[in-house]
C-alpha cells in the first residue's frame, strides 16, 4: 500500500501536556505552532492535508452538535465518495461510526480553507454518509468495526494525492499512528509553561484495543529556540 510521508506537529508544554493554559506565553507558542503548520509564507512541512482525532474536531470544529441526518435517506453508492480532488489543502477527521455534527464542507484555520474528510468504517450509517454526500463532504472507508490506520493513509495518497500528511492529535491518535510504525516524524513546539495537572492530555496515550503502552525510541534531527522562550524540537522515529 501507497503511504504519505508523516509528521506528528504538536505544542506541549514542559510536563508533555497539550491542553490549553491561559497564559502569554502559550498563546505565542501557539502563534508558532500555527505558523509552522499551516501559514503559506512560512510553514516548512509541505503538508496536503492534516488529521485530527473526533474528539478534536468537536473540541474546535463542529462543537458536540449532533449530525442532521435524515434516517430515511435512500441507499447511498457502496465505498468511497470523492467530493473534491484537487483541495490546495484538506481537513481529514477520525470519525468511525459518524458522530460529527458537520454544517458546512470546509474548515477555516491559520486563514487556509481546507476541505473535510471523513474517516468512517463499515459502521456508520447510510444516513450518515448521506448527509456527507448533501454538504458535499469527502468521506472514506477505512475498516469494518475498527479503523485500518495504514489504510487510511494509503486511501488520502491514491484517491487524494497527498504526499505529506500532518497529524495534530491527540494523544490517542497520535499513540496510534506511531505505533503502527506509520510516523516517520515528530515535531514539538515545547511551550515554557506547566501546571502539572494529573487530568490533562499528553502527547501521546496508549488506549486499547487501539494500541497499547510500549518503549519507542527516536533520533533528534534539530532544536531550534523560538521566540518567547519555546523550543522548537525535531525527531525521527526510529524502526523497531
């Protein structure tokens, strides 16, 4: 199977946590963070497309609404449904059994109108898929009951043409793809901020069946320093 090359872009603070901490320092770290990913004048990774987890996109995108769909929907095609093929940019979003509360076909982040792919498996329902299909939404079919991760990277590069693909969390999904000796890149903007609360997200976070807790090494390509303090770390994961 065909697969982009991929990167992990986070922005952790100094304990690996990647929630958001109400202070001046953060919000510069993740103007940075921003820049780098996504600004057309500025970013360094090439990126066609970036992924997010389900939880993710509800936190920032479609906000827990819950999908207008019409359960009486006729039988949609069987497979995939390619709305746009040529996106200078797209937004793929985990979503297996389709819980996403879509309203519109793009999303608008760092001034870039990215076009969304959904990532459902086998489960979600025809009326679900409908919906994507009348808001003219990309949607692919990555597995029966649980995701296939290499799948789904193989299906972005064949029917979408990306070559290099961002994952930007969280910790669930990026534990996964990593892995799945899918990444081949992990790049950190370190914040100088902490507040070593025991219930926030990390950076990477074993969940099963998805994956589980193990030892992974890597290899540092660059440290940069930033403004304000952050750190801008470079890694190569390194093969089992």
């Amino acid at each position: 199977m065909k697969k982009p090359y991929v990167i992990i872009h986070t922005l952790t603070s100094l304990d690996g946590k990647i929630n958001t901490i109400d202070l001046p320092q953060f919000h510069s770290a993740a103007l940075q963070y921003e820049q780098l990913a996504l600004h057309a004048d500025q970013q360094v990774f090439n990126f066609q497309g970036y992924l997010n987890g389900r939880v993710t996109t509800d936190d920032n995108v479609t906000h827990y609404r819950k999908p207008d769909v019409n359960e009486m929907a006729d039988k949609v095609p069987e497979g995939d449904f390619v709305a746009q093929a040529n996106a200078s940019m797209y937004y793929v979003s985990i979503d297996p059994t389709g819980r996403l509360g879509w309203k519109e076909n793009h999303v608008d982040y760092a001034n870039i109108n990215s076009h969304v792919i959904a990532v459902l498996t086998e489960k979600a329902s025809n009326a679900y898929k409908d919906l994507l299909r009348r808001l003219d939404i990309s949607y692919i079919i990555a597995g029966k009951h649980e995701l296939d991760n290499a799948l789904v990277l193989h299906k972005l590069t064949a029917l979408f043409g990306m070559d290099r693909v961002m994952i930007g969390g969280g910790g669930v999904l990026n534990w996964s793809y990593l892995q799945s000796g899918l990444v081949d890149e992990v790049s950190i903007l370190m914040a100088p901020i902490a507040d070593a609360s025991p219930d926030t997200p990390s950076l990477f976070i074993a969940k099963e069946p998805l994956s589980k807790a193990q030892p992974r090494s890597f290899s540092l390509i660059e440290v940069k320093p930033l403004k304000d303090s952050t750190v801008w770390l470079r890694y190569k994961v390194n093969k089992e």
